[in-house]
C-alpha cells in the first residue's frame, strides 16, 4: 500500500515539473513571452513581393517563440498564388525563418489560368498577358492527358519548320494544335491522332514543297488523307494608266 502511494506521489511530482515545461514548449502556458518580432526571408522574388509576404505574415508575429504555430504560417504563405512551396522554421529568441520557392509558369490553362513546372493549375490575374507561353485548353480533368500530349507533338515535328504553340482538346475528345505561324492543325478522335499525325509528317517536306508561305489549316480527320488550305497570293498592282493621277 505504501509502495503505491509513493509511486503516485512520484507520479505527480514529475507532473507537477514536466507540466510547466511542456505546456510553454507547446504553447499552452506563456503565450506572449518571448514575442516573435523578426522576419527572414529567403527567395528569389519574380512574383511574389516582399510587401504580400509581410502582410500574410505580420498578423502571427508578435505571438510568443513556442506559441507561434509554423503550420499556420506556412499554410497562409502558400496560399500566395504564385507561392510553390514554403519552408517555415524558427530561431531564438525572436525571430521567422521562411524559405520561399516560387512557382515557374510552363503554360496557359484555358487562357485564364496557368500551369506551373509541377504541373499544377494556379490563378493569377494577369494570366493572360502570359502569351508567350504554350496555350493549353481541355477539360479540367484531363490537365495531365493534355500536357502529355503536347510534349509529344512537340517531339514529332522537331526536324520541321513548325514549332507548337498551342494545344486543345474539346469535351468530345477531339485535338487540335496550333503553330507559331498561327496555322491550325485539327487531329479529330484522340484515339486515332498518333496514326494520323505520322500520316502527315510522312508527307509533309513533299507537301510543302513550293509553299515557303506554309499553310493555314490542315485536316487530317480524312479517312485516306488531309486537307490543307494554302494562304491566298497578294492580288497583283494594278497598273496605272497614261496621263492618270495617283490616288491619296
């Protein structure tokens, strides 16, 4: 019986001085002690402004060193929308450490949107003054079918004149892609755009042979073969007639 009783007074002795120590490191005690009042920051500022990060930021300062919640502040930091990822940490006594990777933009997404090198879909207004990024429209859902795509069209007109800018597929799952000339090239049935981009490439230096204007549209949704629209020839000058006074 008494051995019982002293292993709970032990029990409550180490209570009583662990309590204390463990509610300060957990915040729960002394909240406002040891104030956080200093930020560093680390990043290669593009988009994201030293002005966003101290103001998502200054409202969790001043709260005590153990009390301060880094989950918080790096949830709040990466809410930024050209924020990829935030690497959050503390240093005594006083002050923030905040370790800032931003977002590297790859592509338009439905023109209002971009994409970034992780793949992700993220919304800033100016979106689309991005126009010299590729242009990439589809269904939300088929993002990553999308960008698949698109780098394999790239890689099968490399070793033509063409480069692509732009890819799109409609609710129906048909393909189109666009060119750096602004010509059109429509693909049709996603299941059948491998045979029938090889069908044109392998024709195509003949094709284009006495055209060094290109083309503006081709169709390649033809059971046998494509169509092809050539750009209309500049109408000839009209020659003046003797004695005839120029027109301003």
């Amino acid at each position: 019986m008494r051995g019982s009783i002293r292993l709970v007074a032990w029990c409550l002795a180490i209570a009583l001085v662990v309590l204390p120590i463990v509610g300060v490191l957990c915040g729960w005690f002394a909240a406002d002690r040891w104030p956080v009042t200093q930020l560093t920051v680390q990043a290669e500022f593009k988009h994201v402004s030293a002005e966003q990060i101290r103001a998502t930021v200054k409202p969790r300062l001043g709260k005590g060193f153990f009390a301060l919640n880094l989950d918080a502040v790096q949830s709040a930091v990466a809410a930024l929308p050209w924020v990829e990822s935030v690497e959050a940490s503390k240093r005594w006594p006083d002050t923030l450490l905040l370790r800032i990777y931003e977002r590297q933009p790859f592509a338009r997404w439905n023109s209002n949107q971009l994409i970034s090198g992780e793949g992700k879909v993220f919304s800033v207004p100016d979106a689309a003054d991005y126009n010299q990024l590729p242009d990439l429209h589809g269904p939300d859902d088929h993002l990553a079918e999308v960008i698949s795509f698109f780098a394999d069209v790239q890689k099968a007109f490399i070793g033509t004149h063409l480069k692509i800018t732009g890819v799109t597929l409609t609710e129906r799952g048909s393909w189109s892609v666009t060119t750096d000339s602004g010509a059109q090239i429509v693909i049709g049935d996603r299941n059948q755009a491998g045979h029938r981009l090889r069908r044109f490439l392998d024709v195509y230096a003949q094709v284009m042979s006495g055209h060094d204007q290109g083309f503006e549209y081709a169709d390649l949704r033809y059971t046998n073969g494509f169509a092809v629209k050539w750009p209309q020839a500049p109408a000839a000058p009209t020659a003046p007639t003797a004695g005839g006074t120029p027109r301003t």
